[in-house]
C-alpha cells in the first residue's frame, strides 16, 4: 500500500514537472488558443492514468504476493500452535494423574505414620532399616539380627570384628523428635526438646546395657539414629544450661550413629580390634619367646653339667690309666722273677708275716 502511494505521488511530481517545461517553452497561454493546452493536459492525464493503472497493478500483485506469504504464516503457526496446545493439554492430563498419585501417597504416608506412633512398629520399622543397612554393606556371615544375651536380653543387632561382638541397638523414641517440630513458638520449642533431651538419656542408660563383656562384646554399644536429622538434633547443644550428651554417652560407653556415620563408625572398630588382635598375637609371641629362652637355659645348664661330667670323667679316665699302667709294671715286674731249683717256684710274699 505504501509503495502504490509513492508510485501515484511520483507520477503526480513528474506530471507536475512535465506541465512546468511545457509552459516555460511555450510562454503563457493565450485565450485565442486554448486547444493546445487542453490536449496536452488530456495528454498528461492519459499518461498519469496509465502510470497509475501500472502502479496499481504492481501494488495488487505485491499486495497478493503479501498476502499469500502472510496466510501461510498464518497457517503453519497455526499448526505450531495446535500442536502446542496439544502437547500441553497432554503435559496437563499427566500432572493431573501424577498430582492424585502424590495424593495418593500423601494419604499412604500420613497412615503410616499414624503407624508408626506406636513404640513396637516404630521400633521394627528402625529394625528394618538397620537391617537393609547391614545386608547393603556387610556380608551375612558378618552380623547378626535380634542376638541373645547368656540372660537372655536381647539386641537388634550385633556385627562380628574379630571374635568380638558389636552391639547396635535402634529403637530410638521418635514421637519425641516430631513434637519439636510442632512447637507453636520459641518458649515451647525449648520445652519440648528439655524433654526430648530427657528420654534420649533414659534411652542412652537402656542401650548401656547390651555392653556385656562376658557375652564377648566390645566396650561400647551403638545407638543407631534412623534420621540425620535427629542425629543432628541429638549431638547439637542450644543453650549453655543444656547438659552435652557426648560426654553423657561417652560415660555410659555409649556411642550414637546415624545413617551415615554407622559404617564410618563400624570400620574405626574394626581396626581398632585388629589392633587388639595384633597387641595379643604380639603377647603370645614373647611369651612363646621367653619359654623358648627358658629351654634354651635349661639346655645350657645341662650342656653344662654334661661337660662337668665328661671332666670327672676324662679324671677318671687318667687315674684308670695310671692304675694300669702302675698294673702293667707290676706284671712286668713279677715275668721277670727266676723260678726255684727242682721246679718249685718261690712263694711270693702276699702279706705280713707275724
């Protein structure tokens, strides 16, 4: 549309510009000659006519061109957009029926922790997850669940480093943890986590307990947290009035691990008894070595006396060879003595005569 106006205000211009030369050659028009102007406006107007006819022409043709380009636009971002609001109406059935599955599961998961205010199913529930964590890092031949004592109590778990028994205890009190969570402000919070506090320490003295040295076990038990969170809350201290319950556990022989730090824990153990292992194989050693060292100075001494005796018996030996010798001059002595006339020997003197 813009070009169509220029093109008629161009032709107007040059129509304009045409008419100026004309009248300028010509001079003036007179009233006795009119025609000639009249013919030549007429001719001016016809060619105007035309040019605009073109023009306009063009400008239909553009337009069309336009228009054409245009509607295809149109049309495919119509089929972009249909193809949009297909996919999105598609996306929105999808997050409908992901939103009444976690509905759903919100539901699934309120009931199991109406569940699990219970202390029993609470406690099988921190069994179980105890449980997956030994089976997902340790061989079975490794712990044990639910060991008994020789009295006949009973831990959740114990793990085997080295003939000597590791206790874990998880029947950690919960419900007292979520209550914190519910507190309405500052002051309540501070109340209810004094008597979190409180029950840990109880729990602390009951997982105390399964240390039993008799029963084979180490000098520490474990108390397994089942949440960071609560692990968290247990070794943190927010008041300078709160009494520390690492030093509480480490006076009970107590020894708290979450999730994350069991196995850490479980590790340090186990070097720690092959260090034991290592301290009482080098203890049997030098008791292997000093009894050795013992025979060896009983073998001394009875080297010893044995050459004490082969001394009294190389002087035995010189004596009895002395004896001989002063034995075999005696029978030497007596071969030489004459023999009587007639064929009677001579009496040899065997002793004093009275």
């Amino acid at each position: 549309m813009d070009l169509g106006i220029a093109i008629v205000i161009l032709a107007l211009a040059v129509f304009g510009a045409v008419l100026i030369v004309v009248n300028r050659r010509q001079g003036p028009p007179s009233a006795a000659d009119p025609v000639p102007a009249y013919e030549l406006l007429r001719a001016g107007i016809d060619d105007l006519r035309t040019a605009n006819a073109s023009a306009m022409g063009e400008l239909r043709a553009e337009i069309q061109r336009t228009l054409g380009a245009t509607e295809q636009q149109v049309m495919t971002q119509t089929g972009a957009t249909q193809r949009s609001l297909h996919d999105l109406s598609r996306q929105l059935g999808v997050m409908s029926e992901q939103s009444a599955r976690v509905s759903e599961l919100a539901k699934d998961i309120g009931s199991l922790q109406d569940l699990l205010r219970a202390p029993k199913p609470r406690g099988g529930f921190g069994e179980l997850m105890l449980e997956r964590l030994l089976q997902d890092c340790l061989p079975a031949s490794a712990y044990e669940i639910q060991y008994t004592y020789r009295d006949g109590s009973r831990v959740d778990a114990v793990v085997r480093c080295a003939n000597r028994l590791v206790a874990i205890d998880a029947k950690f009190p919960n419900e007292s943890y979520t209550q914190i969570a519910a507190a309405t402000d500052q002051a309540d919070r501070t109340r209810r986590r004094r008597a979190f506090l409180q029950q840990v320490r109880r729990h602390i003295d009951a997982v105390a307990r399964y240390v039993s040295p008799q029963d084979g076990t180490i000098d520490y038990a474990f108390m397994y947290l089942p949440s960071e969170a609560i692990y968290y809350e247990v070794m943190t201290r927010e008041g300078v009035d709160e009494a520390d319950l690492g030093t509480y556990c480490q006076e009970r022989h107590v020894i708290p691990a979450s999730p994350n730090t069991l196995l850490a824990y479980l590790q340090v153990v186990a070097l720690g008894i092959r260090g034991l292992a290592m301290q009482e194989r080098t203890r049997e050693l030098q008791q292997s070595i000093a009894q050795v060292r013992r025979e060896f100075e009983r073998f001394v001494g009875l080297h010893d006396q044995l050459g004490t005796h082969l001394d009294h018996a190389m002087k035995k030996f010189d004596e009895t060879e002395r004896a001989l010798a002063r034995a075999s001059g005696a029978i030497e002595g007596l071969a030489q003595v004459p023999i009587a006339a007639g064929g009677e020997q001579a009496v040899l003197p065997l002793g004093d005569e009275d």
